[in-house]
C-alpha cells in the first residue's frame, strides 16, 4: 500500500475522493437526461406530461425548471409511473409550482428557442453521495500533485472519466469546495459526461489552475451560490449541460453592507482571472441569482463563432441582478478596445437578456434572440475618471427582439 499527500498548492479538505492518478467510471445510459413539458401544468398537479419513449422508471429523481421571472421556481420529485407510449409521469408529491408546457416546440415562432419548461433526470446506476452533516457534503477532487520518493521527486497526474454517474449531496458550505473539483489539473485530460450532479448547499463544479477538461451534456441542480466556475484556466469545454436552480446563500447576512459574489456559469470572473481556449456552448442556465452567464466576449471580427455561442439563459433574478448573460472584454486581450457577444438567446429574465457594463472603447452584441426580458438587452461603455466617450460605439445589429409570448409572466403560485 502506498500514501501521499497532495502538495501545498492544493487545499484538499475532507470527505473527498482525491484523484492523483485515474479514476474510469462508466454507469448504464440513460434516455431523457433533459426533455420538454408537453403541456402546462399548475401547483398541486401530480401528473405531468413529457416526450415519450424514455427509460424512465419507478423511482427516478427528476426536477422541473422554472419557467417564468421567478427564479426560484424549480422542484425536483420522483417518478411513481411512467406511461412509453403517452409520455405521462405520475408523481410522488404534488407540485408546488406553476411550469409552462406545450405539445409543440415554440422554436419556429422564435428563432429557434423552445421555452417549454426543461424537466432533467438525476438519477443515474452509478451513484456517489456525500453525508449531509452541518451542510458538509462530499467533493471529488482531481489534481497533479509531486512528491519526494526515495529521494526523488515523483509526478502525478490526476485525470477523471465519468459517464452517467450521479453525484449527490455534494459540495460544502461556504467554501470553494464544490461537489466536482479540478485543482491544478494541469498535465493530464479529463472528461465528465452524461451525469447528474444534484443538491448540494455549496458549489457545482470548480475548475481552478487546470486544462484539458471537457464537460458534456450533463445535469447540475441546486447550488449556491455559484453553479460553475473556471478561472485561471485553459482548454476547457462547457458543451451541452443543464445548469439549475442556483440560489444565494442563506448564511451571509451583512445588513445590505456586503454584497457576495453569486451566478451561474462564473467563466474566469469569479476571481478576474486569466483564461484561454475555451468552449461554452450549447448549454442552459434557469432558475439562477444575479446571472445565467458571467463570460468573456469575444475579440471584434471572430469568424463564425466565438468562445460562448449557442447557449440559453431564461427565468434568473435575485438581488441587484436577473441577467441571462453578463459579457465582459477578457482582461490582457486586445479587447480592451472592441469586443463582441454573440449568438446567445435568452427569455425572461427579471432584468436583461444581455448586458455589458465595462472598459472597452466598442461593444458589438449580434446573432442574439431576446424574448420577453423585463428590461430588453443592451449595453453600456465604463469611463474611468474625466474620460470622455467620444469615439466610443456600441453596435447591435442582426438580432431578434420579442416581447410579449404565449409563455405565463406570472402564473399563480
């Protein structure tokens, strides 16, 4: 038998799984990770209609999204029946929300975004699940690490596949020990897909001084007060997940006079780090505090499309917020004089489909769908000092804009 430790670059903590070297697991596929309400259904329903032909059964862990301004309307139940043939779910506990729901998508009344309300599946056959004592849950953490072996120094390089596992109950309070870690992961390459990781009280996943890790398809729900997060960072690949219900922190009270740092996918922001090569894409963020998507932009010109393209963000809120996206010029780039976002839809939100408040000289929004956002979507120029902004533009152009939908703004609760 063999012990290490990791060295003092790496917090490691406690109740973890500390990965050094290579950890492969794969667990039974599973259909309708994420599908869509097939009709609207009101508080106190037990049944509820989604696509048929799933594998779902007795048993399944599943959440509803929210599918209004208020963002802290998802659920998570479990499924008592499931009809193949019709797609009707029976559930165990009646709802205790209003979603939205229709037969057909609403992608061909605008541009492509479906707003029915997601319902994603948690339960997986591989199951990880911390113990819950004093809101400290369990993390896995993978990292490279060194150490001194009979004189030398010995590297290690940690490196996780994961496919249709469920991580529950993971995360711990108040620190940045999220429920899946990569913490100076640098040399090696990881891959985490197809799994659910669900209820935890900290954060969902945090990727710190690493590379190489690719993220796919997979389910997060209920944390706070940050879902995802990558800083200082490379070759990294969001593509495909389901970001869900992440709430702000009940154990920080400052009367008014500390505001903290919360969001859904927290893109090299967090700490106003430095990143490069990355991939957000594809992906969705409901039912968050303060914003869906904290990212950098892209530099003006980028053909085709950038680092962040393609993904959703609808029904966030929370204090001083309820952004679906937040895009920043990336610090150390030549964005400081014009950078873009593009690409990227998002529907009611409390207050902007998209926004961006900082120092660059232009800002170009484009190829965006803003539907039925409380306050629409725009940007501004941040001017330090007695700066004046003459020759500063902000463009938008090539985007669509609705306003009102057929999707409830306020249902009763």
């Amino acid at each position: 038998m063999e012990a290490m430790a990791f060295d003092n670059a790496i917090e490691g903590g406690n109740k973890l799984i500390a990965n050094v070297g290579l950890i492969k697991m794969y667990g039974q596929p599973r259909t309708g990770k994420l599908t869509r309400l097939h009709g609207e259904v009101s508080k106190d329903s037990t049944e509820i209609i989604v696509e048929a032909g799933l594998d779902w059964v007795p048993g399944d862990r599943i959440a509803l999204g929210p599918t209004s301004y208020t963002h802290d309307r998802s659920e998570d139940n479990f499924v008592t029946a499931y009809d193949i043939l019709s797609g009707k779910v029976t559930l165990l506990t009646p709802l205790k929300y209003h979603h939205w729901g229709k037969s057909t998508s609403t992608a061909g009344d605008y541009n492509g975004v479906d707003m029915r309300g997601e319902v994603i599946l948690l339960s997986r056959s591989i199951v990880i699940a911390g113990e819950d004592v004093e809101s400290w849950g369990g993390q896995i953490v993978t990292s490279d690490t060194m150490e001194f072996v009979n004189g030398e120094i010995k590297m290690r390089t940690g490196m996780t596949f994961m496919d249709h596992v469920e991580i529950y109950n993971c995360s711990q309070w108040d620190t940045y020990k999220a429920a899946i870690r990569f913490e100076n992961a640098a040399t090696g390459h990881s891959s985490i897909s197809n799994c659910a990781i669900h209820n935890g009280l900290g954060w969902g996943l945090n990727i710190k001084t690493s590379a190489n890790v690719h993220m796919k398809d997979n389910v997060f729900y209920d944390f706070r007060p940050v879902g995802i997060a990558v800083d200082y960072s490379k070759n990294i690949t969001l593509d495909g997940n389901v970001l869900m219900r992440v709430l702000e922190r009940t154990s920080i009270e400052a009367d008014g006079m500390f505001e903290d740092k919360r969001g859904g996918f927290a893109i090299c922001s967090y700490f106003s780090s430095s990143c490069s090569d990355l991939k957000i894409m594809n992906n969705i963020a409901t039912g968050v505090t303060f914003a869906g998507f904290i990212v950098p932009g892209d530099s003006c010109g980028t053909s085709n499309y950038g680092a962040f393209y393609n993904n959703v963000a609808h029904s966030n809120a929370g204090t001083l917020g309820g952004y679906g996206a937040l895009i920043y010029p990336l610090p150390g780039s030549d964005q400081s004089s014009c950078y873009e976002g593009s690409h990227f839809a998002a529907y009611k939100n409390y207050y902007m489909g998209a926004w961006g408040f900082f120092a660059s000289k232009e800002v170009r929004f484009h190829h965006m769908t803003m539907i039925d956002n409380r306050e629409g979507f725009g940007s501004s120029i941040e001017v330090n000092g007695d700066a004046m902004y003459d020759g500063s533009t902000i463009m938008l152009n090539d985007n669509y804009i609705y306003g009102e939908t057929e999707v409830t703004d306020c249902p009763d609760d």
